[in-house]
C-alpha cells in the first residue's frame, strides 16, 4: 500500500451491497454474504498491516432479523462458520474482537462461541476489532440512557452534575475514541442508525463498491481521501494549525 501522511485510528465501516453483488450475478443472496465475509477477512489484515487500532464492522442491524427468514438464517450460519474459522487465526495476529449490539435473540451456540472468542482474545493489542450484531445507534443511545439513569438513582447524583464523558461511558463502544473514519459501500449516502452518537466528528466516505468487491485497494483509496480532509472540530482552520 501507498503510504498516506495521515491515517485514522479508528475506522467504521458498513457493509453494503452484498444482495445486489449476488443479485447481478443470478445467485442467491446468502453467497453475496458468504463473499462479503471474504472481504471483512482482507480488510481485516489490510487495517492490520497499516497499523489502524480500532476497526469497528456494521455487520447485522437490529432491522436486519425482518429481512426474510431465510436469508437471516444464512447470515447467522455464516457468523457461526466465520468465528469457529476464523477465531484463532484472529488471535494469533493479535486481534482483540469484542461484539456490540444485543444479543439474546440468538442462538446459544452463537452466543456461546461469540463469549469463547471474546475470552480468547480479550489480552490482544494489535487491534481491536469491534463487531456490530444486532445492533442500532438508537438502541445504543437508548441502552446508554437507562444505564446513566440508573447510575443517577444509586448514587443519588444531580442531573447538573452529568456530562457527555458521563454518557459516552454507557455506550457500547466504550472506551474507544471516536471513529476518524466511516466507510459506506455500496452507493448508498446514510449512515442507517449505525454509531449515531458517535460519528458527529467523524469524516464520511461513500464508495459505490459493493462490499464484496472492496478491498485493499479500495481502502487505500478512502485511507487519501481521509488523508485529504481538514477536521475542524467547529473551530477556525487558524485555530487547528495553531
Ligand atoms: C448488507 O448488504 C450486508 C449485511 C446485512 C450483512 C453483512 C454481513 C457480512 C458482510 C458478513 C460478515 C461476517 C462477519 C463474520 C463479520 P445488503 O444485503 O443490504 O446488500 P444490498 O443492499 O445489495 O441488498
């Protein structure tokens, strides 16, 4: 890879254009995933090998379960087969993955092996991959919510006294930063209440691959254009050079 000035810490990507991948080729839609997996493996050892610290995958909306039944199917045999495939290899380069999102509505076999590779992989540093399943901005801010309030009612605190820092510590990506960088594939221009609490700051790349076609070069190419921006924070360019 082309070695770029600036590269984000923290990168979130959804995966869009599985279906219409598989669709253009006549084939079912469960292979547009099974090959969607395929490029989460090459992005994974891509962000590694750039040293990126926090890749965080929009794998599975909590809209997604009303998609039909089969294809959720599909997508929760393939989450079983890619973590008892992949697991180790992940381990052995140093990768911590940890699951954000709910998790009771599946199955206990994928609960079970989602636990076993968390615990496995828990003292990993190279890399945190984090791994949304079931998951949604709203829930998250709604799950942050609840946990905040109960805090207020133990510790009898005053609602004067909370702060975004005191949120920001119920969210499920706690404590990660912020992401540097989202990445949408697949055409579409929306952030689908994926980390909507987060990506206030966060710089938006769009390509119209689909995601079973991006790879490694196509990361390269998000990785300039991030290069490329000016983070402003709300503040005046004079004031960030300073
Ligand atoms: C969106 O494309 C993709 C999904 C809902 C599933 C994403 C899952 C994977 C890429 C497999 C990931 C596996 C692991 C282990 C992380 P879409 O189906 O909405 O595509 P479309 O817009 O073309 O219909």
């Amino acid at each position: 890879m082309a070695t770029v000035q600036t590269l984000p810490t923290h990168v979130a990507v959804v995966m869009d254009g599985n279906g219409r991948w598989a669709s253009k080729r006549l084939l079912p839609r469960s292979i547009g995933h099974r090959q969607g997996a395929k490029a989460c493996r090459e992005v994974v050892e891509a962000c590694l090998k750039q040293n990126i610290k926090y890749l965080t995958l929009f794998a599975f909306s909590s809209e997604n379960w009303q998609r039909p039944r089969e294809e959720v199917q599909a997508i929760m045999e393939l989450f079983l087969s890619s973590l008892k495939n992949d697991a180790e290899t992940l381990h052995e380069q140093g990768i911590q993955v940890r699951f954000i999102g709910g998790r009771t509505q599946f199955s206990a076999q994928l609960r079970e092996l989602i636990d076993q590779t968390e615990a496995l992989t828990k003292a990993n540093d190279k890399m945190l991959l984090s791994i949304a399943v079931d998951y949604s901005g709203r829930w998250d801010v709604m799950q942050a919510s609840k946990q905040l309030c109960k805090q207020v009612q133990l510790q009898g605190l005053n609602s004067d006294e909370l702060d975004e820092n005191a949120f920001e510590k119920h969210l499920s990506t706690y404590p990660l930063p912020d992401p540097d960088l989202f990445i949408r594939t697949g055409g579409e221009q929306r952030i689908s209440n994926f980390l909507i609490w987060q990506l206030a700051y966060t710089e938006l790349y769009f390509s119209d691959t689909l995601w079973p076609d991006f790879d490694a070069k196509e990361l390269e190419l998000a990785f300039a254009s991030y290069a490329k921006r000016r983070r402003s924070y709300g503040l005046v360019l004079e004031q960030i050079e300073s």
